[in-house]
C-alpha cells in the first residue's frame, strides 16, 4: 500500500475533537442569546433604566428612536412641544407689538391726533420692546433651524436657557414698561374723554381692522405685561421636560430664577410708587431676595454714571470690607490696625457697541470706561453712595506680598482705599479684575518718567 503523506489527509471533523467542539458551539449560542437579550434590554442613553420595550416588527424597530425607553421619549416629546411653544408665544407677542406700532402708534401720529409727548406718554418703550423682541427671536428661530438642519428632531441641542441669559438685558425694558403701564392707562382714558377724533379712530379700528382681532388698544398695550409673567411658567415646563444631565439645565434653573427676581422687584417698584397693581407673585427665598437687592443696586449705580444700559456690563459685585489708611505707614503696622465697614461695590465697565445692537455681538467691543461703585448698606429702604464713582483711570492698584489679604486702590492725586473679602481668594480676584481695567484705561501710562517709576520704586508696594 502506498503511504499517504500527513499534508494530503483531508480532515472531516474540526480539528478539536467532538467534545471541545460541542462545548464551544453550546457557548457560542449561550454568546448569541446574551447579546440578543442585551439587545433587547439595552440601557435608555437619557436615563440609563433597562426597560426598553422589545420591538418584534421590523418597520417599527426602524421607526422607533433607537436606545430610548418609553419615559424618555415621552419626556423628549413634552421637551420639543415646550420649546416651540415658547418660540411660537414669543412670535405671537412679537406680532402684536408690531401691530400696536404700525395700526395705532404710527396712524395717530401721522394724522396729528396726540403730541409726541403724549404718544410717548402712552406707548412708553414700546420701540426697545419691539428690537429686543426681534433679535430675540431671530437668534431662536436660528437655533431652531440649525438643529432640524443636523437632524435633530427632538431639538435637544437647542438651549433655551443659555439664550434666554445672554438676553437678560431685556428684563429692565420690560421693568421701564411695567411701571409706566398705570399712567400710560390713565392718560389714554383721560385723552379719550378729551379728543373726538381720538375716541373715533378707537372705534373704528377696533371693529373694522380685521388684525386687530377686535381687540381694543388696551388690550393690545396688556401683551408685555402679560409676556414677562408667562416666561417663568414656559421656564418650568422646559425645566419639568429636562433631565439634570442636560447642558442647559443649569442656565433654565438660572433663567427662571432671574425672571423672578425681576418680577419681584417690579412688585416693590409699584408699591413703592403708590400703585395698586402688582404682577405675579413667587415665593420668595434668600436667593431671590440676593437678586432683587442687587437690581436695585444696579439701577442706582446706572443712575450714577449715566451711562446706557446696553453698553454697560457689570464685572463684579458684591460686598467687601473698605477702609481708608490715615497714611502709608499702615503697610508696616499690618492691617489689623485699620478700621474696616462693610460695603456694596459694583464694577462697571462701559463697552462700545460694535454693531447695531449689542445683543448680536458674541464679542464685547473695546472698554471706554470703566468705574468702581461704592454703596453704603440701605437705610431708611433706600441705597447712598459713599462717594461719587472711582475711574479707573485715575486710579493704581497694587498688593503686598505682607498683607495678601487686602489690596489697596489709589486715586491719583486724591484717596487712598484698603479692600479685602472675608474670603482670600475672592479678594485676589478682586484685585486681578480692578487692576486689569485700571491698566487698560489708566491715563498715567503715558508719563513715562512720572507715577509709575514712582509706584516700583516704592519698597512695600507692589503694582
């Protein structure tokens, strides 16, 4: 018989035996049937819970959105109907400021029917309104957009919050309005009685315009009063929708937060003016109490400086220890040696508009100014300030590495100012953002030869 070589035998079994090969075939399906009921019960990506339904119909699978259980999707359908339902509502006031400009505003003051003054009288700041309104939106319906354009149909990329902050600057022009909203009403009463034509022209719009809706002016001049308290409701019905792991669940709370604030504030505004009305009212707490303290305290600063809310951004406040050295021997004796008062300081810087409107700009245009606001504690329910502004322009700021807990502000030419935080790193970043400006601004640079080889040359002071 001739021998067959080892490489020309053919094999008809595995190569491992029957055995091995049963087992290994028992743990391939006992792999298969683990993976299928992994599958099957995959982790939800929004909440991490195993109770996705199994799908045994194929076109459902596919139509299904893949690794969400049954509340997860659920809570992203309520997310993306309380978006666009902000959006919308934001549209529809927007429509109607429109219409109180161009059906009443713009007719009454082409025909001559009331005086400038009276028209601005009864229609206050609708102009501001209408611009806020409009940039609002725009960067909304952007936002919107952009996110069916990558796919996203829950629009879970869209943060409403984040937006609503970078556009807090509208809440004061809703306050400016709110307050003038019993006056405006009683002049356009008084106007009414007073003025035919007037009174006529009403009607007639009112039951003939077919945009008006038959709505009256009044009704119409009711629409930002009744937007900025339906903002903390739209607020929370996104926030409920939400899960904490989202990125913009912080800035909702936030947003919310700051809407109430300013609501509340507006409440203290009218009572304090005699008025009878008041908007909604929120429960209050130590955080909102924080805030409206310091609309308060920002509004009497603007009031100070003059200068335009839209080109103002407040870098810092907050409360600090203040005291004014008798002499420069104080860095010496230590600081322990001063006598300190508490103090409310605000910084200020003045931006220049880099376009239009501030709100459309991501970047902060150059600084033009920029100032210290010392207020004193309320007394008698009202803010005084310590002193006028301090520029800091005119201003040096330095620190000694012997007293790292304050830092000390010099008026060129004038005062001399020691802070400190009870906390030692918020007093170094106290100091880090006063300094940045007044180096920024400070008209002493040019001198060459003057304050500043001064300042270095003095041996317990370090600019």
């Amino acid at each position: 018989a001739t021998r067959t070589k080892a490489a020309d035998v053919e094999r008809a079994d595995s190569g491992i035996g029957q055995m091995p090969a049963r087992k290994w075939r028992n743990r391939a399906s006992e792999t298969l049937s683990s993976l299928q009921a992994w599958e099957a019960h995959r982790p939800c990506t929004d909440c991490g819970e195993r109770d996705l339904p199994v799908e045994t119909d194929v076109q459902n699978c596919n139509k299904r959105r893949a690794d969400l259980c049954e509340k997860c999707r659920k809570r992203r359908t309520e997310r993306k109907e309380s978006v666009l339902e902000f959006v919308n509502t934001e549209a529809s006031y927007g429509e109607d400021l429109r219409i109180i400009k161009e059906e009443f505003y713009l007719p009454m003051q082409a025909a001559g029917l009331l005086s400038q003054e009276q028209l601005q009288g009864i229609f206050s700041n609708i102009q501001e309104l209408i611009d806020l309104n409009e940039n609002f939106l725009e960067i909304l319906q952007e936002e919107i957009d952009q996110a069916f354009d990558q796919g996203d149909d829950d629009l879970m990329t869209v943060c409403i919050g984040e937006i609503f902050l970078e556009f807090v600057n509208m809440l004061p022009a809703f306050q400016t309005y709110c307050l003038q909203q019993s006056s405006s009403v009683n002049m356009l009463n008084a106007l009414e009685k007073e003025k035919e034509l007037l009174r006529i022209f009403l009607n007639v719009s009112q039951n003939d315009n077919t945009a008006l809706r038959r709505m009256n002016l009044r009704s119409f001049l009711m629409a930002p009063l009744q937007r900025v308290t339906k903002y903390p409701l739209l607020l929370s019905r996104i926030i409920k929708a939400t899960t904490e792991y989202h990125p913009d669940h912080g800035s909702l709370r936030e947003a919310k937060s700051r809407i109430e604030s300013h609501l509340e504030h507006i409440n203290m505004k009218t009572k304090q003016e005699g008025n009878t009305w008041t908007l909604r009212s929120f429960r209050q707490d130590s955080k909102k109490k924080r805030e409206v303290i310091n609309i308060e305290m920002r509004e009497t600063a603007l009031k100070t400086v003059g200068w335009l809310r839209e080109e103002t951004r407040f870098v810092m406040e907050g409360s600090l220890q203040l005291a004014q050295p008798p002499d420069g021997q104080w860095v010496k004796k230590g600081s322990k040696t001063l006598k300190f008062q508490n103090m409310q300081v605000l910084l200020l810087v003045n931006m220049k508009r880099v376009s239009e409107s501030s709100l459309e700009s991501a970047e902060p245009g150059p600084v033009k100014d920029a100032v210290l606001v010392l207020i004193r504690d309320k007394n008698n329910g009202k803010f005084h300030l310590l002193r006028e502004p301090l520029r800091l322009s005119n201003c040096i700021v330095s620190t000694d590495p012997d007293c790292d807990d304050t830092f000390e502000l010099i008026e060129i030419r004038r005062e001399a100012f020691v802070f400190r935080d009870s906390d030692r790193a918020r007093t170094h970043h106290w100091f880090r953002q006063i300094r940045r400006y007044s180096r920024e601004l400070g008209s002493w640079k040019k001198r060459r030869n003057a304050l500043p080889n001064i300042m270095i040359s003095t041996p317990h002071t370090r600019p």
